[in-house]
C-alpha cells in the first residue's frame, strides 16, 4: 500500500472525510430547515395555486434564480465579508458553511416547487371540499403525496453540496477538496489526489444510493 499511496497520510485523510461528512450533514440540515417553507412558498403563490400572489411569486422566485445563476466558487468569494461576520473566519468547515447554504438552499427550493407542482389537483381539490385549511392542506395532502420526490430533491441537494466542499477548497474550505489542492494540485503529489477523487465517488455512490432506497420504500408504501 505505502508503494501506491507513497505520500498519503491516513491521518490527513480521515481528518479531511471528516469534515467533508461534516460540511455536507450541517448544511444539508439549514438547506433543508431553509428551502422547504421557500419552495412551499413558492408554490402556493405561483399562478392558479391556493394562494396565488404575482408579486410574491416573482419576488422571490427573481431572488431564487440571482442566486442559482451565480458559479459557487464566485459566490464563495463575494459572501467573504458576510461569511466572516456571521462565523468569524473564511477558512475551514465554518467558512464553508454559510456559502454552500446559500448556494443549496435556492437550489433546493426550486426542486420542492416542482415535487409540489406534481401533486395531483383533485387531492387538493377534495381537501378544499372538506373546508381544510392551506396549513392542513400542506401538512396532510401536499407534502404526503410528494414526499418521494421532495427526498429525491434532497439527495440531488446532498450530492451537489458533496461538489461545493470540493470547490471550497479552493479558497481553504477544509475537507477533501482543501486536501486535494494543497497535497495533489500544489504538491504534485498524484496519490493523494486520486485518492480524494476516489473517495468523493464513493461518497457520492452511497448517498445515492441510500437516497434511491428510501425513495423506493416511500413509493411502496405509498401505493400499499
């Protein structure tokens, strides 16, 4: 092993998937605590929804798409200043955060819009018959029936937020991305960078396929 990975150090490397598993858990919590009631938002505002509003719609959907528009190695480093005041440095797990929320949480509600959007009508059409409210319209209809999708969305967003470590990095973000270019890019050092690839695949591979399984349970017991 040591004749193939001459310049790794275990040590680093689980240091560095450490807080990779870090970055990804904390910000995937605050996307998901942040993007829900924006794409619930989103959708009942939209047009012929049950509480249509153009302003409100355009608003925040104009916000929404600013934000997903922008590269996050660009946005990374035009929230620098924001990023320092709210967590008090730009490097490391902490200096990773804000930006990668910021980035996921539109993201996310984009995908929560459309898993709503494709509810059928005549559930929500039946509820408003029976006099339920938007909240228990929301709570008992919506986000029930779309609740396969909306976890689809959320390992889509957990995958995405596995390339914003990697890409923080760049500006000394921590994890395996922060490893990969200080030991393999700036080092040369080939091993170690093929061994974060390696490991950020695997990373991947799992989430999807954790995130695949509780799609499909979800399904089955929705049709049972």
């Amino acid at each position: 092993m040591e004749d193939l990975l001459p310049n790794v150090r275990w040590g680093e490397i689980a240091e560095a998937l450490g807080e990779t598993l870090a970055m990804v858990s904390i910000a995937l919590v605050f996307t998901v605590a942040l993007a829900l009631p924006l794409g619930i938002l989103m959708y009942l505002t939209g047009k012929g929804q049950l509480r249509a509003n153009p302003i409100v719609y355009g608003v925040v959907a104009f916000i929404v798409n600013i934000i997903r528009s922008v590269p996050f190695i660009i946005l990374m480093i035009a929230v620098l200043p924001f990023t320092a005041l709210l967590v008090g440095t730009t490097l490391g797990v902490a200096g990773a955060l804000p930006p990668m929320i910021i980035a996921a949480t539109p993201f996310l509600a984009r995908l929560v819009e459309i898993a709503l959007r494709e509810v059928d009508h005549g559930l929500l059409e039946l509820g408003q018959s029976m006099a339920a409210s938007t909240r228990q319209i929301v709570s008992h209809i919506l986000l029930p029936e779309a609740r396969p999708a909306l976890l689809a969305a959320v390992t889509v967003t957990a995958i995405a937020l596995i390339d914003y470590t990697a890409m923080s990095g760049v500006l000394g973000g921590g994890g395996l991305g922060d490893l990969a270019i200080r030991y393999g890019y700036q080092r040369f050092q080939t091993d170690v960078m093929v061994l974060t690839i390696a490991l950020q695949i695997i990373l991947v591979q799992l989430i999807q396929f954790l995130g695949d399984r509780a799609v499909h349970r979800f399904s089955r017991s929705r049709r049972g």
